[in-house]
C-alpha cells in the first residue's frame, strides 16, 4: 500500500506500510469473508525475510491459493 484516503505512505519504509495495511483490513472488515457489503475477501500474503532458508520457504511452502511466483520489496 502506498497511499490511504490521501495520505501518501511513499516515504515509510515497507515495515510500516505492512502494519498499515494490516491495520486498514482490520479497521475496515475488508479482509471478512464475502457479504453484500464485500463482494471480495481481501488478504496479506505471507511475508518472508529475504535469506536462503526464507525463499526456500516461501518458494516451496503451501499456501491456499495459486502461487504465481515471489515478490520482493526493499525495506527502506
């Protein structure tokens, strides 16, 4: 997430933007199961430190959905 209701988060490092997002789906029920007022479920994917033995596992670990390939963000 880089922005929320105007508020740029473009200068937080991707720790805080994590949390913020984990926040915003829990303060706005977004991540709930589908109802009338959400058509989708909305979810936070996994999120593994960037060493060996963390890509092995998030490479090759199960999820419940399709796995498409990794993706990397820099921390600061």
């Amino acid at each position: 997430m880089l922005c929320w209701r105007g508020y740029s988060l473009y200068d937080c490092n991707s720790e805080f933007r994590f949390f913020w997002l984990n926040s915003k789906l829990a303060e706005t029920g977004a991540g709930n199961p589908p109802s009338a007022y959400h058509k989708y479920r909305f979810t936070v994917v996994p999120i593994y430190d960037c060493t060996g033995m963390c890509l092995h596992t998030a490479h090759t670990g199960a999820v419940p959905y399709v796995k498409d390939g990794l993706l990397f963000y820099n921390k600061v």
